[in-house]
C-alpha cells in the first residue's frame, strides 16, 4: 500500500476513534462513570496516534480539517442516532457549510497534496 492511501487510511481510522471516543464522552456522564471515561480516554489516546500517523503523508492543516470536519459530521449523526438529539436548521446549515469546506480543500487546493 503507498504511503497515501495509509496515511488517508489513518486518518480515517482516527476520525472514527475520535467520534467513538466522543460518544462516550457523552456516556461518561462527566467523568463520574470509570468505564465510559476509561473507554473514551482510550479512543481519543488512539485517535490522536492514528492522527499522527496520517500526518506522515497528509499536510497538518488538511489532515486537522478532515478530522475535526467529518468527527462533527459523524458526531452529529451519532448524536441523532444514539442520543436522540435533534438538530435545528441552523445547525443543520452549519455542518454543510463544514462539510463544503473539506470538499473545497480536498477537491480544488493543491496543499491537499494528491
């Protein structure tokens, strides 16, 4: 496998360990349950070395919006899908706008680096 396709494979491996380890942020209840907070320590400590992994071959700046863009997606989803939480029109706006920053980024700038 060449060094991009790993990278983007980190990435994407870190993005679902950050969102992951977000959900049970949630469950950890403020940090007042040891086996949620354990987990989500775990997932983030996980995400964060995948994430380094990816910056091997991924710019920084690509790299961090990928990941904090697509994490609010899927975090957003999770959050509808497990939680049960809406989203108003604005924040539904918000998201989109976030997500067509990353296609912008990785479509029409050169500093995605592919």
């Amino acid at each position: 496998m060449n060094a991009t396709v790993s990278a983007y494979a980190a990435l994407a491996a870190a993005i679902l360990c950050e969102v992951t380890g977000t959900a049970f942020l949630q469950k950890s209840e403020q940090f007042t349950r040891p086996g949620p907070t354990l987990t989500m320590a775990l997932f983030y400590t996980a995400s964060f070395y995948l994430l380094s992994l990816a910056l091997r071959a991924v710019p920084l700046g690509v790299a961090y919006a990928i990941w904090s863009g697509l994490g609010i997606v899927l975090t957003a989803i999770v959050g509808m899908a497990v939680f049960r939480q809406t989203l108003d029109a604005g924040a539904l706006i918000g998201i989109g706008m976030i997500v067509g920053g990353v296609i912008v980024l990785n479509v029409f700038s050169r500093t995605a680096g592919h």
